[in-house]
C-alpha cells in the first residue's frame, strides 16, 4: 500500500490536506478490501482512524491525521500501552453490520491453501519453499484452533495488525489514533492483543522483547477497566493472559503464511521467505510454553 498526502486548494483560497491510500498489486490475494470498506464508515463514526472521503478503482481518498506515528520503544513505554489498551476497549465495542462470525482460522486456512500452491520461478527460492512441511502446519493449525476453541474468547471486531505503524499520536493534544483497517474482522479479543504484543519486537523482529506477564498485566487492567483499572478482578487478568498467549501462536502462524504468499507475488523487495521462516520458527519455539499454559489452565478449570 502507498500513502500520500496530498493539499487541495479551493475556491475561496483555503487549503487543506487529505491522504491518498493507493492499493498495491496482487494485495487482494491477502486482504479482503469488500470487508474493509464495510467497516470503515462504522469506526470513523466512532471516532477511528481517518474519515472516509472517496473510494476509487485501486484506493481510498481519506481526511489527513495530523500527529507522528508511534515506534515500537514508544508502544512499550508504559504510559502509551496504558492508552493503547483503552483505545483497543472502545474499539472492540464497535459494532459492524453484517455476519458476526470469527474469521481468523477461516483466513489462516485460506492462506495455507494459497501458499501450499506456490511455484517460485528463482530456484533457490523454490529449493527453500520445497523445505517446507505443509502437512506439518496443516496439523499444526489445526491443533491450535481446537485448543483455542476450548478458551471460548469474546469475539469482538478486532484490528489485527496493531504494529507501531499503525498507531499514531498527537503529542500536544495527547490524541491516540489507530489507522489501517485493512486486516480487520471479526475475530478473537486474545488474538487482537497478542498479535499487537509480537509486535513489540519491532522491525528488527526481535522477539525477545515480547512483553512479560507484569507487562501484559498493566496492559490488561486498563484494557478491560479502562475507568478502574486497579480494580479488575485476579482471576480475569489471568484468563486474559491465557487467552492471549495462546493467541500468540496463531499470529506467527497467520503472517508466516501471509509472507509466504507475499514472496511469491510482491513487488516489494523484502526477504518474505525469510520472514516466514522466522515467524514459523518462533511458533515452534513458543508452541510448547503456550500450550502447556492453556492445557494447565483448561484444567485447573474442570477440576475448579
């Protein structure tokens, strides 16, 4: 996706700006734009993101947000996260018409059937590509939807692609906006918070900076009482932090098929093989910790 800002001049000699968003090619292989469009009037009603201005062929025309986007130390600083948490709370009280089914494993099944098609013309990307067991993350995923369904998750209309990017904040009037909503859909609220927290690491991808559990918790509190956060209940914060943790996995999961895709029809000149293998291989990484987590949890429940 391009974004322009672009000053428009009227009659009576007044100026204003407007952002120009322009789609990139092959992107509606990842993105479903009909959903995005539906969705945009309803959260710029409330109070998100740009204001909707004009919809063409390979784009939208948008009103301009005047204020600095966030870098990942920024969404770390406690503070921040305090505002990004309070902000995810409204936003996921946003009601979008329409079917409210979840369509987060819809997606990732979507994605694997893509990305287990893909014939690489470079053959040493190919030779990479055939490395990969897709029987393995058909299993895989299917695992972990069965787990996660056992966590019966609010589902909300979730932003999905929180990065630091995606944030922007006005520092003078202390006005914290999201923008994007071109992943968003009716998912799972773990999955929303979780897949903001791997974006902690950062474009260096370091995901050793994946926050701790007295982190996440600071964020909990003002996500689920963003009025008394000091007040939310033990056993909601800990049901919270299970839920997203588990969450954690299927977000490797989603944007490693997601980058798989990418590198077979992106024009942008980025390592997406090697981001796959990356988010693949923190999933694996992180698969027995989680799991283990919710298993210990969903037990302790039917033995409560």
């Amino acid at each position: 996706m391009i974004v322009l800002k672009v000053s428009v001049k009227e009659d009576t000699d007044n100026e204003f700006s407007v952002t120009v968003r322009l789609y990139g090619p092959n992107t509606d292989l990842v993105i479903d734009r009909k959903r995005e469009l539906q969705a945009i009037p309803y959260l710029s009603a409330a109070g998100f993101g740009a204001r909707l201005l004009g919809i063409f062929e390979n784009g939208v025309v948008q009103s301009f947000i005047n204020a600095r986007t966030l870098s990942p130390a920024d969404m770390r600083e406690p503070r921040i996260a305090a505002e990004i948490a309070k902000e995810l709370h409204r936003f996921h009280q946003v009601d979008i018409p329409g079917p409210k089914e979840p369509q987060l494993w819809d997606d990732i099944f979507k994605f694997l059937k893509k990305a287990s098609a893909l014939k690489f013309k470079d053959n040493e990307k190919q030779k990479r590509y055939e490395t990969i067991s897709f029987t393995e993350i058909q299993d895989e995923v299917q695992e972990l939807k069965d787990l996660s369904d056992l966590l019966h998750a609010p589902l909300v209309f979730a932003h999905n692609d929180l990065l630091s990017g995606n944030l922007m904040l006005n520092d003078s009037e202390g006005k914290l906006y999201f923008i994007d909503f071109e992943y968003g859909s009716y998912s799972y609220r773990g999955y929303d918070i979780a897949n903001h927290f791997n974006e902690y690491a950062g474009f260096d991808c370091d995901y050793n900076m994946y926050p701790d559990k007295d982190v996440q918790y600071h964020f909990f509190r003002n996500y689920l009482q963003p009025d008394k956060p000091s007040e939310v209940r033990a056993q909601d914060l800990e049901a919270l932090y299970v839920e997203t943790n588990t969450f954690r996995l299927a977000s490797h999961i989603y944007w490693a098929l997601w980058a798989l895709i990418q590198a077979n029809v992106s024009p942008i000149d980025f390592d997406y093989l090697g981001y796959f293998f990356l988010r693949y291989g923190e999933y694996k990484k992180q698969r027995e910790s989680c799991f283990s987590l919710a298993q210990g949890f969903l037990s302790e429940l039917r033995n409560g």
